[in-house]
C-alpha cells in the first residue's frame, strides 16, 4: 500500500488539498512524479536526494513513484519537497511516523536538510483549517504568518531531522518565543501635516477617502501631487482583522510577505510606473499571479503621469474599477482576485506641463490631443477631478497649520461610520462608491431645485448617465461628512466644483 502525506497547491488566490502519495516498486532506480506537476515540482527529486543523505538516510535504489492528488490540476513550487521526503521515509520503513493523518506538510528543502521560507502560506493554512487538518507543519521562518490561522497547530521548524524526530515521538514540540504581532508594522506612514497651501485639494481628498470615490489631480510639475497621494492611506480607515488577512493573502502568493513576519496592517499603496505591462498591472503570466490592482485591494491605487500610460494598458482598468475583481482566463482555468481599491491618478495639464501659466507653449489643440489619451470610459469612471495651482515656497511658513492625517482619519471614519450602519444589511457595500443604481434611488434623493441645479450643469457638460451617478454618490458623502440626513443644496454645489478638467477642457477652442 502506498504512503499518502498531505500538503496543499495554489489555484488563484485559494490553497487546496493536495494528497501526497508515495509507492516504491523493484526496478531502475529512478523518482517519477506524477499529477501534473510543473518544472520546480520535478526538480524536487535531486533535492530531496541530497537532504537524504545529508539527514542520515540511505536513498532508496529502486523505482520510485509520487502522485500528487488530484491529478487534473496543476501543482506549483518548490513547498511539496518535506511532504515528499517525509512520505518516501515513511514507505521504505526508514521512520516510524505516528499519526500521520493528522498533519500536513509544507517545505521547501535546501541540499543539506534546511527548510527554507515558502511563498502562498497564508491561504494555504486557510485551507488546513477548512478541510479539518489541525496540525500544519512550516518552515520556523514562516510560522509567523501561518499562524495568523486561528484554530491550527501550527509547528515551524527548521531541518528535516527535527520533523521527522517530532513525527517519531523522539522529541517535543517547543514554541520560539515570538513578539506579540500586534506590535510589528511600526507606523512610518506620511502625514498630511506636511502639506502646506493645497487646503481646497485636501478637502477634495477628504471627499473621495470618506465615500470610496476615484480622484484625479491635475497640476503641473512639482506643486505636490505625489506628496499628497503618499499619504491618502495614512486617512483611510483602519483595516478590519479581515482586511488584513486578505491583503496578507494576496502578498503570501505574491512572494512579498517578508521573512519573519505576519500580518500586514496598513493599507496598501502600490504606485506602478508607466512604463509597466498589461500583466504586471492587471495580473498574469504562465502561473497567473495577481497584478497591481490586487496588490491595491483594500488600499490605493497611484497612476502617475496618468497620460503616460499606453491607452490599452488604462483600458483594462474599466472592469477592476467597476467589478472590484479582475478575472484573468487562461487555457488551463480561470482565476479571480480580488481588486478593490482607491483610484487615485495625477497628470500635467498639457505635454509642457504648465498649463495655464507663463510658462506654458502649448496650442490648444495639443493640450486636448495630450488629454484625449485617456479614454472616455476611464474618464467616466473617476468621480473627483480637481486642479492643484502651484504654491509659493516663501510664503508656505505663514500659512495656516493644515490639520494632521490623524485629524483628518476621524472625520474620514465618522463618515464611512454612517455608511456602514446605512448598508448593514446589504452584502458587499460598506461605502457610497459602491452603491447600485437602485440604492441611488433610495439613499440619494434631492428636490427638484436641486434637479433643476444638477440638470442645467449636466447638460451644460454633456455628462453620461453614469457621471450623473457619480455625482449624486458624492454629494451622499459630503452630506455624510457633515452628518447631514438629506443631500443639501451645498453638497450639489460642492460636488460639481469637483469637476475642474471637464470645464478646462470645455474653455477651449479647436480650429479644424
């Protein structure tokens, strides 16, 4: 009968069981593994070799035969290697193992026995607890962030003799001591208190953390775009244990969970440059990894230099933005990650970039070219566009104190605090950003004075039907910031000042 240990396999963001079994059989000596294993799978067979005999453990000469279940599914990694070594000790009576049913494996190994860290922990620990595996055996490096899984066992060791002497019986488990985790990921986040002379671009800022809601800058060089965007995380509401574990997640598969470590707690903040490929920003390649928009999830999203970026690229951003998941199908299955971010952009206002100072050279008609690289669609979907004017530096220390991120949270979590108890019984909606159009219908409705307001600016600007929706989420969140019952007058007022590039663009004149 053959030996079956279990580990686990990767398939988009979720672990799965995989069932480890090992057979020895007379003939050639040779490791063939089967269950469609990929190129570092295979590779396994020299390493554990060389472990073996590292160990203190003769290397069986005979034909050797490792299944990996279920065999319709493709394995990934360097992680089966303990399982496999521990499974072929078990079938040739080279150890006694006890209770092996009990316990999963997961371990790279290095030629002389170490355990080295793996990436994709997290989930799949996530899946030791879903399929009743109480006991889970990791590299010590890794033990941190297994485990964040409450409910588990979780061992971590650092050789192969030191797993198989504990699987013996010949030795006790004893647990490093280990920081409390809610102690690590010391706050070094930006403060807005840095931020002098841009007040009307922070309110607009405070707007769109307090709903959810896309934000496009447009300034030129140097008036402090990217300073503010560094440090819109440092406003957003603190993440949920859940949010963290899902950020956790995507970064364990990611392979940028750093050694020793465990939970991550602040909001991300990924900021491609504009130069990056379709894959590295939506997620991709032969094994599918997540891209920047999920590396964002529950975080934000910094596009600089937006006009920059290849027009195909900015295009697949319309289902993330929208769908808050991307799906990314290739041959062999579809996988789904999570994306649900901030959408924060700044660009110049013409190719010169100082639009509409002294300074600026450009036509008309190559400021609207420049802008009309970003589609309209992707336009639609940013809800705030607002100038940033340049400020003077000699004039910056006597400015008024521009108050501090802290500040600045409270109101931020005041609002989303409203939010949440107005959607508490609605799955997936915690924001205004997120709301249908039927909850508009419900949650946003105004007068028909404000109709009339709302109406005569639309038309004015050609506005689609979806912007109007836009609009409309907005002013929910300024009457929420003010802890207003019913959109008021001002917040229409408000919002549609919101709209800064629509009425630069519309100031100006092409002759054809």
């Amino acid at each position: 009968m053959a030996t079956m240990v279990k580990s686990f396999a990767i398939q988009g963001i979720d672990g799965f069981v995989v069932d480890i079994e090992v057979k020895t059989l007379d003939g050639q000596p040779m490791i063939s593994v089967i269950g469609l294993p990929d190129q570092a799978v295979k590779e396994a067979a020299e390493r554990i070799h060389s472990a073996l005999d590292e160990s203190g453990y003769d290397f069986p000469k005979k034909k050797i035969i490792i299944s990996l279940a279920p065999g319709d599914q493709k394995k990934r990694g360097s992680h089966f290697d303990l399982a496999m070594a521990v499974g072929l000790l078990q079938e040739t009576e080279a150890i006694a193992a006890r209770n092996m049913e009990k316990y999963a494996l997961i371990g790279e190994l290095s030629l002389n026995g170490e355990l080295r860290a793996c990436q994709g922990i997290l989930p799949m620990v996530m899946a030791a607890r879903k399929n009743g595996i109480n006991h889970v055996i990791v590299p010590a490096d890794n033990s941190r962030e297994a485990k964040l899984v409450k409910g588990l066992n979780v061992l971590g060791f650092e050789t192969l003799t030191q797993v198989v002497q504990f699987l013996e019986g010949k030795t006790v488990y004893v647990s490093k001591d280990e920081k409390q985790i809610q102690n690590e990921n010391v706050n070094t986040l930006l403060d807005f208190a840095d931020v002098k002379g841009q007040q009307d671009l922070i309110d607009a800022v405070v707007l769109a953390a307090a709903g959810g809601h896309n934000l496009l800058m447009i300034g030129e060089p140097g008036c402090g775009k990217t300073m503010i965007a560094q440090r819109i995380p440092s406003i957003l509401p603190l993440m949920t244990e859940e949010e963290c574990l899902e950020v956790t997640k995507i970064y364990s598969i990611s392979g940028l969970v750093n050694k020793g470590t465990s939970m991550i707690r602040h909001r991300p903040f990924r900021a491609p440059h504009h130069n990056a490929s379709l894959n590295a920003l939506i997620g991709g390649g032969i094994n599918a990894l997540p891209g920047e928009v999920s590396l964002a999830h529950n975080g934000v999203l910094f596009l600089d230099e937006l006009a920059e970026f290849s027009r195909r690229t900015l295009d697949a951003l319309r289902q993330p933005i929208e769908d808050k998941k991307v799906s990314i199908s290739r041959v062999n299955g579809m996988n789904t990650f999570p994306a649900n971010f901030m959408f924060v952009t700044a660009m110049n206002p013409c190719p010169c970039g100082y639009y509409p100072g002294k300074k600026c050279r450009c036509t008309d008609y190559e400021i609207i070219k420049y802008r009309g690289k970003i589609s309209g669609p992707i336009m639609d979907r940013i809800d705030i566009q607002k100038e940033v004017h340049p400020v003077d530096y000699f004039k910056l220390e006597s400015s008024t104190r521009t108050p501090s991120s802290k500040e600045l949270r409270e109101k931020v979590e005041r609002a989303r605090k409203i939010q949440q108890d107005r959607y508490a019984q609605i799955e997936g909606v915690n924001c205004n950003a997120q709301m249908s159009t039927s909850m508009i219908q419900e949650y946003c409705y105004i007068d028909e004075e404000l109709v009339t307001v709302l109406k005569e600016h639309c038309e004015a600007y050609g506005y689609s039907a979806r912007v109007i929706h836009k609009l409309l989420r907005l002013a929910r969140t300024s009457a929420d910031l003010d802890g207003a019952k019913e959109i008021r007058k001002g917040d229409i007022i408000r919002v549609l000042a919101c709209r800064d590039l629509d009425k630069s663009n519309s100031e100006m004149m092409v002759v054809s």
